[in-house]
C-alpha cells in the first residue's frame, strides 16, 4: 500500500488493510475495485491501495468467513465479484476498531506531550 | 485439487479482469481516452501475474499439487528414455531387493516374537539355551535345563510368575498312528510339556481344547494336541479326529484339541512340534529311556509369563535362592565334583518373549554379514544410479538453465529432480519385492535344506513392506541429492554458450567420486568373497579321520517301533544281514551317532587306580556305540591295538577302543592298551579293557578349530550293569542305534527304495527316517557356509560389472566432452599411444584412489568376519592381493575400450564437431 508521497511509503500494520476492508463494506456489498477506490478516495488520496495487497487481504478474509463472496453486475452492467459482510465479520470488526482506537489514542497521547509524567530517577 | 471450496485459477483471473475493466471505465469517465485509461487502469493494477502467482500459492495443498505434478513430469520423462529407466529401475530392483530378502529372514529369524500373548510378560530360564539332557547336579555356568522335580519345586515356589511351564528341549520323534484305519506308524515329531504350557503362552486350541493341568497329572486318561499343519495336510481338517483314539509308540491317546495355525511351539527351529504330550505320559511313551523319575537327569526348559509388577530380576534372585536349596536337599546323592562344584551354580532370566532362541544364536552372525554385504550392494547400486542421473542431468543442462533463466526456482528445480529420484526408486522398489520374494525362497530352500515345514514364510509381511518402502525412500533420495544439488549449480550463460567446450570436466568430480566409492566397495565384496570361498573350501576338505566315499547313512528309530532293549541284538544281525544281501554292498555296521550326524553322548570318564578326578580336571569323554566291522567300514584306522569284533560279545570280558584325544587326556604318556577305565560312577572305573587306539576323527560338527575331543568305543554286544537308576536307563539308551552305515563296492549304487524295502522287511514298524550318503551328511553341516560364500560371490562380481559400468561411463563421457581437446592434442602431433595413455592416465588414479580406501575397508571387514573363517587369517595377503588385480583388470578392461575409441578420433572431425 502506498501513499501518494513515494519517497515516503509507510507500511501499514498488518490486520490495518483488513480493517479498512471490513469497515468500508458497513456501508453495502462491493467489488474489488470498488473497495479500493473507496479507501482512496475516503482517505483523501492519502491510501493507495493496490492489488498486490487487496487481493490477498480479501482472500484472507473470506477464507476466515468474515466476509462473502457472489458475482453479480455493477453499476455499468459490467460482470464483477461482489464482497459482502458477514454477522461474523461484524462481529470481528467492531473488536479490531475498538482495539485500533485504544491504541492510536495511547499513540497520540505520547507523541502529543509537552513534557515527561513522573519518571522514576535513574539510580547512579 | 484437494480444496473444494477452494476457488479456481480461472476464477480469480476473471475477477482481476474485471477489476481491470472497472477501473478502464472510471478512468475513461474522469476523461482518459480508451487507449489511456487502459494503460493506466494496468499500472495501477500493478503486476497481474504475480497477483495471479500469489493466488495459486495461497493453497494449503500447494506442496502436494506440486508433488503430483512432479511426479506426472518424471514419469513422461522417464518414458521418453526407455533404456536409461529400465536400467536404472533394474539395478534398484536388484539393490532393493537383496536387501529386502535378508531384512525377511532378519525379520523372522532375530526380530519376532512368538505368535502368542504379550510375549513380553514372558522369561525364559537360561541366557544361552542348551540341548538337550544334562546329569547330575552342575551344569557349567549356569542352569539352563531341569529335572522334572526340580521343575515342580520351582514351580510350587516361585511366587513370582503367574504361571511357570516346563518343555521337553529338543523334542522327540513320535510314530503315530490312528486307531481305526490306518496299519502303519508314520514318525511325526513332537515335544512333551507341561499341563500349564498352553495356559501360560495364552493360547487356545483352534479345535477342540488345549492341555490342562488336569491332563498333566499321573494316572490321567492320556491326551494329545495335534498341530494344525497335520489336521490340515494328513486330515485334511477332518473334524472326527477330535476326540479321536491314536497310537502315539504303540500307546493308546486320545487326539483331544488342535493348536491354532501359525502356532510353532517354543522354539523357532526347522521342523516344528506336530503333536503336545502331557509330561506325565512320556514314561508310558519312552518305556525304558524314561526321565521323568530321575531327579538328576535335566531334560526340561522352562519359560513363565510374570505377575504384574514382578521384576525379572527379582525373580531371578529368588530362584537361585530356590536352586540351592533344591541342590542341598540333594546333597547325599551328590558326587564330589558336583559337591565341590556347588558354590557356583547358578541360573539367569532371560526376556522370553522369541522363545528359545537357539536358531537366532545359530544364524544371528550369518544374517549380519548378510545385511552388510546386501547393504554394501545397495549402496553400490546407489552410486550406479546417481552416476546415471548426474549424466542425465548433464544432458539437460542447456533445458535447466533455460528454466533460471526464466525464472524458475532452483529449490522448485531441485524438488522436482528429487521427484524424479523418488519416484525411479519406488518403481524399482516395488520390481525389488518381486527380486524379494524370489530371494528370500531360494535362500530358504538352500540354507534349511532339511526344512518339511518351515514356520518362515517368504511371503512380504507388513513389517517387511514398510521396509522395502523406506528403503526405497532413502535409496532415492541418496541418489537423488547429489544430481539435484547439481543440477542447479549451473551457469545459465556458461551452459547456453554451448557444450563440449571443456578440457577438464568440472562438474564430474561426484561422478569420479561415485566411482572411487564403487570400486572400494567392490573391492571389499570381492575380499570377503574369497575369505568365506577359502573357509568353505577348508571347512570341506580338512582332514576329517574317515572315509566319506562310497558310504551311505541310513537312519533309524527302534524306539519308535517299539523294541525292547533284549530285542537289539537280533534287530541289528538282522538288519545287518539283510542290507548286506543287496547287490553292491561291501559291508555294514551300524553305531550310535556316525560322525558329522550333529549330535553325540558324553560321559564323565573314570580311570582304575586313580582317584577320583578334582573339580577343575576335565574327564569328560564322548561315547560311541557300533557293531562290530565299523572302524574298517568308516575309514578310521587303528594306531594301536584291535577295533572291536565279532570276539566281543555279551559273554567276553568288556572292551572299549579309545581314540588318540582320548589316550592323550588320561593317559598321557603311558600305553593305554591294557588299562582299565569305566564311566558315570566310579565304582565302574575298572569296567573296560583298553584294546585298541583309532586315529582322531571329528566326530562332532562344533568348535572345528579347536583339537578334537576324546571319545571311546564300546560293543553294542555288551552291557554295563549300573547301580543308579538314572545310569541304568541311560546305558539301556546307549544300546538303541541310530545309524547304520553302508559301504558300497566301487561303482555301485545305493537306492532308497531297495533300503526302504529291505528294512520293512526286517520289521514294517520300523521306518527309514533319512537316508544320505557320508558325504553328503558332512556338506550338510557347511550349508549356512556355503550359502554365505556363493551369495557374498555373487554379490562381489555384481559390484565388480557395477563399478566397471560406472568407470567405463565416466570415461567414456570424458573422452565425448574432451572430443575437441583430443583433436588439437592430435593435430599438434601426438600419436595414438600418447592419446590412450592420457585417457588411461585419469582412469587408473581413479582406481588408485578407490584401492586406497577400499584396503583398509577391506581388513576391517576381515576383522568383521573374524570368527566366521576358518584356516585363513583375517588379512589374508593373497587374497587381498588377488582381489585387488581382479579389480585392477577389469577397470583396465574398462577404461581401455573408451581410451581406444579415443585414440582413433580424426583430428579434422573432432575439431569441427561441437
């Protein structure tokens, strides 16, 4: 996954693409390159996803049965394999957004300080 | 193609395509033209192949669709080249299944318990077993064999075992007859045991019922257990003949169960028990000879199946414990020597689930240097293979590299050599059983040739099959590695450049070292291979003491037809008389034991006017019984004195003729002839008169290096009256002989039928148990020998053709890839003899090196056979040495006809071939 400052790729946590997947099917059921230029666009172009990653992801997903899988049409009649969220899936989804929102609090927490809580005194 | 649900390759690319598309659309909608947006919709697809890759590898099952795949690939391969697979499958099959034929009687012979109950609750008293009667009360360093007393007093004491039985050791031969419809006797063997015997090995009867304690007590009607292989065979499972009435020597029994099949008794050994007798039946069966009342004739193993919780060891403690007291109550009855001897006797527990294990101490040494030698075989035949495949290899370099550079991974290219090995080596494997079988048969027939039911089978067992199967496995990967690991160490360049273009092979440093390790090993097969060869022909050409020309060896059983000991000495005029009217025969004479027959008596010898001997002098004799004529008739000449004649008869004073052994141990340096000696008790010590000395003889088949034992003859006229009932019926035994010997006239011949006929004759009751010449009687003591010799022979001129192939491959392929090399040798001048010697050159430091290790290899492998050879040494030089040339003129033959073709290249064609 890239940003759209090469020079600068971040490496995203693993689970984190499975998360952002999981989250934007809440909002119905959505092919592959749907999926992608949802977490795109959604993220202020700040997300790239591509399909050396998404593909595995989905595969993971569906093979933990949090996500299933049907061919159907899209919106311009073309052929395509629609993802859908499973009661599972959700289930999962809440847990890991839950966890995600712990830990970044905690992430923005320490970065945002001005100066140290108490430290215990390093013995000499 | 294992996961069902799992979605197909087509499935996923056709999900990608559309993804492709959408994304053509969405960009072709922010304004892109057609061609644009469909580049641009592929950039940011990023790399559909490998997306499509990732996919296919994902597969849980990916290693097993690869294998199979593989494994498709080798065997079109293999097709493609029918001569390289069928060698190579060929020599597998034989490596394989050499080694798989030993690993079968391995398995039977060392490996297996018997086919009863938890054999491992079972003890067996005694480490090394004996056979098969022991007097009095010692018996060297440890009791292994009981009287029936003593049997009953472990019994009754030793709280330890659940349930203790005891056996006849050795057995007997039986003439069984049923009561109603059948006249003659036919011999059977069998064994007298206990009435817990079948209990105690948990076995039930197939048929009928087993032996109880019930059975085993005096005065019980008389039962008996029949095998299974004679209901099957003689009966043809007739189920009246349980409960039917027989006569076991002439004695009424009642047939009252069947043992089930598979079941050999106690003891894995040629011929299996066919019938069971209670312990207590064997003085009504026996007569005379009977044991069962001599408290100090030892004539019973015993095996016991352990309570739970109980330990060998303690148990083995308080039998000892158990012994001494026995051997104290018994201390009146003792003799000095026994007296003296008593301190040390002892008795060992031995785990007893194989039963007695005399036929695994007989063959254990023969089945090792099998297995090695098989093994040595198999690894020959291994780096046949691998040379093989190391060429194949070679040959599809250009292909292999071909694939890196496309690609491929080495590790997928090695997988995919290994395949192939694997899969060359299963087929072969599975060729091998067949090459098992086919062995194993032929090793039984030649090494038990006395066999008439063998409890061995030949046919693959589950236990054998599994072997095959991972001897097949490791054969192919070892085979298999080198040529794999090769295979990838190729430059892509290098090999598309083009080959031949070498004058040192750089990668033909495994094969060269292949061949180094063959010609070692053969080297060593061809050593050994001698070493046994000599020992055979040793073994059969020592100076024995007698004739084995033109004499034959008839066996009988007077017991069997029951006559009385009064009856012996007009039996044996009778037989004599009537053999000798067969046109042919020279002459007759009939005695206990002939010599090389496998068994024999000893004595404990008494000399008049000498005390009695101390604990540690040795005066033990063997003993021989034989009518008169018998040391003309077997070749043994007299040194001093007379042989025994017609003069020595019931009436005349008692003789023995002794031999040089004998003179030697009890009366060194004084003339023997005229002193008096006895046997068993000392107040016979004046019993017999010396008369005549014979030359030494090797009467006995053990212990052939050491000097041969004493042993001293007595007339089956005369009898000794003995004071103690067990030496009684021992010298009533001594009168019951067995073997007759018939001289023939040159040039004439002896056949069974007339023998069979003549001696019916005499008295139908009593059969011809076996009838061979003399000759034939000693070969036979040499067969495990002899087999080991042949087979080890064979084996050593296979690795020999083995190694010869694979040095003429390597040589060979070095002259096709120095093709240019020898070209612009020869252009720039050199002549034929130049070319050869340089061909010869590599060839003969390759069979340098393999001597180089293959000698030291060779005298740890004389050191190996050790106690196997017999009149050689261990490093024999000649032998060495000739195997050594052998080896060399073969390789020479070998690298000579490719150093030829070579010399006879034309400079132009070898320059323009690429």
């Amino acid at each position: 996954m890239l940003t759209r400052e090469e020079t600068n790729r971040t490496a995203l946590l693993q689970g984190t693409l499975d998360l952002l997947i999981l989250r934007i099917l809440v909002f119905g059921p959505q092919h592959g390159q749907g999926i992608a230029r949802a977490i795109q666009l959604n993220s202020e172009d700040v997300l790239l996803v591509d399909h050396g990653a998404l593909y595995p992801a989905l595969q993971r997903l569906e093979a933990q049965q949090w996500i299933s899988a049907e061919w159907g049409l899209s919106s311009n009649n073309r052929k395509a394999r629609f993802y859908t969220l499973t009661a599972k899936g959700r289930r999962h989804m809440a847990q890991e957004t839950s966890r995600w929102r712990t830990l970044a609090t905690a992430m923005a927490r320490i970065l945002d300080l001005e100066r140290l809580e108490s430290l215990p005194k390093m013995e000499g | 193609m294992f996961d069902r649900r799992r979605r197909p390759q087509s499935d996923f690319s056709e999900e990608l395509q559309a993804h492709l598309a959408l994304e053509a659309d969405r960009l072709r909608a922010a304004g892109l033209s057609e061609d644009q947006a469909q580049r641009a919709a592929r950039q940011n697809l990023g790399n559909l192949t490998i997306s499509g890759e990732r996919f296919y590898e994902s597969s849980r099952w990916l290693w097993l669709t690869q294998f199979t795949e593989d494994a498709r690939y080798a065997l079109r391969r293999l097709r493609k080249t029918p001569a390289f697979s069928i060698t190579a499958i060929l020599t597998l099959a034989l490596g394989i299944g050499a080694t798989t034929a030993i690993f079968t009687l391995v398995h039977a012979i060392l490996l297996k318990s018997l086919p009863v109950s938890n054999p491992g609750q079972l003890y067996r008293v005694g480490k090394e077993p004996q056979c098969c009667v022991w007097a009095l009360y010692s018996q060297g360093k440890e009791f292994t064999l009981v009287s029936y007393e003593l049997y009953r007093h472990f019994r009754n004491n030793t709280k330890g075992f659940e349930e203790l039985a005891a056996f006849q050791a050795g057995g007997t031969s039986l003439g069984v007859r049923r009561e109603h419809g059948e006249n003659a006797a036919e011999t059977y063997f069998g064994e007298f045991v206990s009435g817990n015997y079948f209990s105690m090995f948990g076995i039930g009867a197939y048929a009928g019922r087993t032996l109880t304690v019930a059975d085993d007590r005096p005065g019980a009607p008389p039962a008996a257990i029949m095998s299974y292989r004679v209901w099957q065979q003689k009966y043809g499972l007739d189920p009246s003949v349980i409960g039917a009435a027989f006569n076991i020597n002439d004695k009424p029994f009642t047939v009252v169960g069947v043992t089930p099949p598979g079941f050999y008794g106690d003891t894995l050994r040629n011929t299996p028990p066919d019938f069971f007798l209670p312990l207590t039946t064997e003085p009504v069966v026996r007569g005379d000879s009977s044991m069962l009342q001599q408290v100090d004739r030892h004539w019973l193993h015993m095996i016991g199946r352990v309570r739970a919780g109980q330990t060998g060891a303690s148990i083995q403690a308080q039998m000892r414990v158990e012994l001494h007291q026995w051997l104290q109550s018994h201390l009146g009855d003792m003799g000095a020597n026994d007296r003296s001897r008593l301190s040390q006797q002892t008795l060992y527990l031995s785990p007893g689930g194989a039963g007695i294990t005399s036929m695994r101490q007989e063959y254990e040494r023969w089945l090792q240097i099998l297995m090695m030698v098989s093994g040595f075989v198999l690894l020959i035949v291994c780096a046949n293979v691998a040379n093989l495949m190391l060429l194949r290899g070679m040959e599809r370099r250009q292909q292999t590299s071909l694939s890196m550079a496309l690609g491929a991974r080495p590790m997928r290219l090695v997988r995919q050599a290994l395949t192939e090995s694997l899969v060359l080596s299963l087929l072969g494997g599975a060729a091998g059983l067949a090459v098992a079988f086919g062995g194993t048969r032929l090793i039984l027939h030649f090494a038990f040739q006395t066999i008439t039911a063998s409890p061995i089978s030949a046919s693959p067992s589950l236990p054998v099959l599994f072997f095959a199967f991972g001897i097949s496995l490791l054969t192919g990967v070892a085979f298999g590695i080198a040529p794999a690991w090769m295979a990838t160490r190729v430059d892509p360049v290098e090999a598309l450049r083009g080959v031949n273009r070498a004058t040192r092979r750089s990668g033909s440093l495994p094969r060269k070292t292949l061949v180094i390790l063959q010609a070692a090993l053969s080297l060593v097969l061809l050593s050994a291979s001698g070493l046994l060869t000599e020992t055979l022909r040793n073994l059969e050409h020592q100076n024995f003491g007698f004739e084995q020309n033109g004499r034959t060896v008839v066996n009988i059983d007077p017991v069997l037809a029951g006559h009385k000991p009064e009856q012996l000495e007009w039996l044996y005029g009778r037989v004599h008389d009537s053999l000798l009217s067969i046109p042919g025969v020279s002459s007759v004479a009939a005695c206990l034991y002939s010599p090389q027959s496998g068994d024999g008596w000893n004595e404990l010898i008494y000399v008049a006017g000498r005390p009695a001997p101390g604990p540690t002098e040795n005066n033990l004799s063997w003993i021989d019984r034989v009518t008169p004529g018998y040391f003309e008739i077997i070749g043994n000449p007299i040194v001093k004195g007379r042989p025994l004649s017609e003069q020595d008869t019931a009436a005349s004073r008692h003789v023995a003729v002794i031999n040089e052994a004998f003179a030697r141990r009890f009366f060194q340096n004084e003339n023997p002839i005229g002193k008096y000696f006895g046997n068993a008790e000392i107040r016979s010590a004046g019993e017999y008169e010396i008369v005549g000395v014979a030359r030494d003889a090797r009467y006995l088949t053990n212990r052939l290096e050491e000097p041969v034992e004493p042993i001293f003859f007595v007339p089956e006229a005369q009898s000794v009256v003995f004071a103690d009932a067990g030496n009684k019926a021992g010298e009533v035994r001594s009168h019951f002989l067995h073997d007759i010997i018939v001289r023939m006239q040159p040039g004439a011949k002896l056949s069974e039928e007339q023998v069979r006929r003549t001696l019916a004759g005499v008295d139908p009751n009593m059969p011809v148990m076996r009838m061979q010449s003399l000759t034939e009687q000693v070969a036979g003591n040499f067969s495990q020998q002899r087999l080991i010799a042949q087979l080890t022979s064979l084996f050593g001129i296979l690795a020999l053709v083995l190694a010869s192939i694979g040095l003429y491959g390597v040589t060979a392929y070095t002259v096709g890839s120095r093709t240019n090399e020898i070209g612009v040798r020869m252009a720039l001048g050199a002549d034929r003899v130049r070319v050869v010697a340089l061909i010869l050159r590599g060839a003969v430091a390759l069979i340098a090196f393999g001597l180089l290790l293959g000698v030291p290899l060779t005298l740890a492998a004389g050191r190996f056979l050790g106690t196997q050879l017999y009149g050689i040494s261990q490093s024999d030089p000649l032998i060495i040495t000739a195997a050594i040339l052998v080896l060399a003129l073969s390789a020479l033959i070998a690298a000579v006809i490719p150093a030829l073709k070579a010399s006879s290249i034309s400079p132009m064609q070898a320059l323009r071939a690429e």
